[in-house]
C-alpha cells in the first residue's frame, strides 16, 4: 500500500508543477477591445473639450490641425486621423448591416481641414455621435477590428494615390 500511495504523492506533484508551468507561460497582452476604444476616442474628445473651452484647436507651425495620440505619444494632423475613423465605423457599418454613418465625425473633419468654424450645432451632433462610436467598438472582436483597421488603412493608401493623380 506504500507504493501506491507514492505513486499518488508523484502524481500530484505532477500535476501541480504542470500547473505551475502552465501559469508562468508569458500571455500575449491584448488590450480589451474596452480600453482600446477608449484610447481610440480619447483625441477626438480632447479636440471637442478644447473647442468647447477655448475656442481653439491645436495646431503645428504651418496652422495645421493637430492631436496628440496617447498610444505612441506623436502629434498628427486631426482632419486624416478623423477621416480615418470616419471610414472605420462606416465601413462597419456596412459589414454589419447597419444604417450608422459618421456624419458629424466627417464634419469635424472636413471643417478641419479648410479651416471653418466648429459651430454648436456641430459639437451637440458629435456628443450623439460619440456614445455609438464608444458602443461599436467596445462591441468589436479583435480580429473584425484588425481587418477594419487594415482596410481602412487601405482606403486611405487608395486615396492618397487617387489625389496625387498615381
């Protein structure tokens, strides 16, 4: 009876050093899809906080429109990134069967670009707008907003080409 209860003894010492190897084994770190739409949005609230307080936005020396991203910590000019986005969510709208289009976003962005004035009427479409972006891509799974994210870069690249007559 010795034996076999060695042999039980070595089985579960086993077992308990597997489990300590399994916990020990580096994890990719994946943000949830939570904190990146966070980050994700998080410039574009900057940019409505800093028109709502001031009246401003921030620009580089040349008077472009620029934010400033959390993720790598580079400044980029607001009007692309926010086209950029724009294209993210309709194109997952499209995907999804979804009638969502980012039209206060593209606003912004458009007024941006050439310089317009951000009226309130504009500021009140984008606080609607903003909960369903947040929803959208809280909602995402990794892998559907990798693809998103990569056809966007490609819309991006296509009208890049389109406008330098490539």
């Amino acid at each position: 009876m010795i034996p076999a209860m060695n042999r039980e003894q070595r089985r579960m010492m086993e077992k308990q050093q597997a489990r300590v190897r399994a916990t020990r084994r580096p994890r990719p770190e994946r943000l949830p899809m939570l904190i990146k739409t966070q980050q994700t949005l998080a410039p574009l609230e900057a940019i409505i906080d800093q028109i709502e307080r001031d009246g401003t936005v921030a620009t580089d020396d040349r008077g472009v429109p620029i934010f400033y991203c959390i993720e790598d910590g580079q400044w980029y000019a607001s009007a692309p990134a926010l086209v950029g986005m724009a294209d993210f969510f309709d194109m997952w709208a499209t995907r999804h069967g979804s009638q969502f289009k980012a039209t206060a976003l593209r606003q912004l962005a458009k007024r941006l670009e050439v310089g317009m004035p951000v009226d309130a009427p504009l500021l009140t479409a984008l606080h609607a707008e903003i909960p369903t972006l947040r929803r959208i891509g809280a909602g995402l799974d990794q892998d559907d907003a990798t693809d998103l994210l990569q056809q966007t870069r490609i819309l991006a690249e296509l009208d890049a080409a389109r406008a330098t007559g490539a």
